[in-house]
C-alpha cells in the first residue's frame, strides 16, 4: 500500500501546542488535502487491487517536536 498526499496552504502554517506532559510540540493539518492511496498485491508480480483519489476532500495532519 501507498499512500501519497498534497496538502493545502492552511496546512503549512502550523500552530504550536502543549502536550499533556508539558512539552512544546507543532501540529499542522488541512481539511482540504489531496491524497491518493494505492492498494496492491503481488501475484507473480505487483497488481494493483485498489487505487482512490480524494481531490480537496481529503484531512491531512502531522505533528512535531
């Protein structure tokens, strides 16, 4: 499986937090990604089994320390 995505501007800001134990961390998301996702199996050789594109529609998130 893979999975790729193209987040939206909103998304590179960022924004910092605070963890429950106290450290600093950064979060950063976007509710209007694009993201692909490729689900293959291998029979002799690799097949693809399933492929989705989300265009905008996709949620995006990654934090950060």
């Amino acid at each position: 499986m893979s999975i790729g995505h193209r987040p939206s501007q909103e998304f590179k800001a960022g924004r910092r937090v605070t963890d429950p134990d106290g450290s600093r961390a950064v979060c950063r998301n976007s509710e209007t990604a694009d993201a692909r996702v490729l689900l293959e199996r291998w029979w002799d050789s690799r097949r693809t089994e399933a492929d989705w594109t989300l265009d905008a529609t996709a949620h995006a998130e990654v934090g950060g320390r």
